[in-house]
C-alpha cells in the first residue's frame, strides 16, 4: 500500500473563522436591538472537567459579546431548586438560552432537568423536541458535537450523498444525533456500539469515520481505508498530561484522506456552534430568523 498524509481537519482554525463571524452578528443584532444575546450556564457539583468545560463556554461567550450569566451550584442542589432556576430562567427575555452542563450529580434525574428546559432555549440541542425535530429532518437547534462535526466535514468539500459513514458510540449527546445529522446529509449510517461483534469490519467500509466511544485508541489505524475522512470526538489525558483521542492518530493519518487532531479538531467547534445556536435562538425570540 501507498503510504499517504491525511489532510488535517483544523478545527482551532475553522472555531476562530466562525466566531470571527459570530462576534460580527452579534455587534450587528446588539446595536439594533438594544441588547445582546445571552446565555445561561449552570453549573452543579465539583467535577473538575465540568469546570473547566464551562469557563471555557463563558470565555467563548464574552469574546463574542455575548451576555453570559452563570450559576455554579454546590453538589448538594435539590432537583426542585434547579428546576425553580431553569424555570426562573425559562420566563427570562434576557436569557436566549439555557445550558446545564453534564453530568449532574446522581441525586438529580438529568432527564428531567433536560426536559424542563423551554425547547426554544435549548442550546445544546439535547431536548427531546430539538432532536425530534432533525428526526423529521427539520431541524430547529442542533446538538452542538455533532452540528460542529458536520462543520468539519463540510470543509472537505467531499459530496457526502452515498457515502458509508460509520459512527462509533450511541449516546444521547453525540451517537445518536450525529447518526440523525448523517442521514439528512444523504449519508449511510451505521451506528456501532458496545453490542457490536465486528468493529474492525465495519470501520475498514467506512468513507467516514465518527469515533465517539470515549475508549483511547479503540480505533487502529490499520482499519482506516485508504481515503477516508477520520472524526475523533473523543478526549482523554494521558499520564504525561498530554491529550489523545479515539483513534490511534500516527498510523490512522498515514491511511486517512483527512483527520482530526486531538486536541484541536472537534473540540473549539462544539462551543463554536453553541454560540451560533444562541445567536438562532436570539434571532428566534425577536423574530429576526431566517426559517
Ligand atoms: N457534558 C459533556 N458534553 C456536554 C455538552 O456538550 N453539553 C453539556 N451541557 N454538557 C456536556
């Protein structure tokens, strides 16, 4: 076999693209209705990641000027008093959207919490509503990973009607909308999961890879077929401190046709697009949007 050099999908440089783009709306929409769109990010619990995942959101927010209020919460919240905030939030004009960052702590029935949430303020995508919606391919506000995955993907240039693609992992916030977001591109979709028997045969048909297990290197890159187009939404520290992904990317690149770091590929465009779902939702809540 000819060894290749994939092409790498920089995300970084994609996130800044767009919310170079975004921070030019959002000056646009702040001058002409007298105020700017806002988030709210709640946050329950000590998880260090958790933590770190929503000043991340917050720095993204304000960069783009947006109005951002946060709640971080002890870990001892009663479901009752998050849902009296969500709701609280719920009737708020200032507030476009809603986030409560994942995992909450065992005591609160994250459902419940996910399904509280006014569906034209859910920003991450996660409401049973938003994700019907691209069920019946109509999508409203898309899940973030996912819509952030189709971005990169797009940069490809690659017409992805008929293309095999094979996504890795069936979880509520990547899998499974990601295997929504593939269909509505014309794509065939495979979903492999826990219960799959032969993943190495299923990623060596694949023209797209998604690998979202959340198990480091899972993926060889030995099965990658010649060509194809590498997404690796999963995030792991190594001992040295480093991070890596899903897939085992030195060899995985030397087969692929494009790949995405870890880190540096999927991860700047997740909160990318949850700030371009606040600017759709904001333009929703005044009647300024372009469905
Ligand atoms: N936890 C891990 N990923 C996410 C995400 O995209 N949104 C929220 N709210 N929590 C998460």
């Amino acid at each position: 076999m000819t060894i290749t050099t994939a092409q790498i999908l920089d995300g970084k440089a994609l996130a800044h693209r767009l919310r170079k783009e975004i921070g030019t709306e959002v000056a646009e929409l702040t001058q002409k209705h007298g105020r700017a769109p806002g988030l709210a990010v709640i946050l329950v619990g000590d998880d260090p990641a958790s933590h770190v995942y929503v000043r991340n959101k917050k720095i993204g927010c304000e960069n783009v000027g947006f109005a951002s209020f946060s709640y971080e919460l002890p870990a001892d919240t009663s479901q009752q008093h998050l849902l009296g905030l969500i709701s609280e939030l719920n009737r708020d004009p200032k507030v476009d959207g809603i986030l409560v960052q994942l995992p909450v702590p065992a005591h609160i029935n994250s459902e419940t919490i996910l399904e509280a949430i006014d569906p034209g303020k859910d920003v991450d995508g996660f409401h049973p509503y938003n994700i019907g919606r691209l069920t019946a391919r109509k999508p409203a506000l898309r899940s973030c990973t996912p819509y952030g995955c189709m971005k990169l993907l797009e940069e490809t240039g690659l017409d992805l009607h008929g293309m095999e693609s094979v996504i890795v992992g069936a979880s509520n916030i990547v899998g499974r909308p990601m295997a929504l977001e593939l269909l509505l591109a014309g794509a065939t979709v495979t979903v492999c999961h826990r219960f799959t028997k032969n993943l190495q045969a299923h990623i060596e048909r694949a023209d797209i890879v998604i690998a979202a297990a959340g198990k480091q290197g899972l993926i060889q890159g030995e099965w990658i077929k010649p060509g194809a187009v590498v997404i690796d939404v999963g995030i792991h520290r190594r001992a040295d401190g480093t991070l890596t992904g899903d897939v085992a990317f030195e060899s995985a690149s030397k087969r692929a046709g494009w790949i995405t770091p870890v880190p540096g590929g999927v991860g700047p465009m997740t909160i990318t697009m949850l700030l371009a779902n606040t600017v759709q939702a904001f333009k929703n809540h005044i009647g300024e949007s372009d469905d």
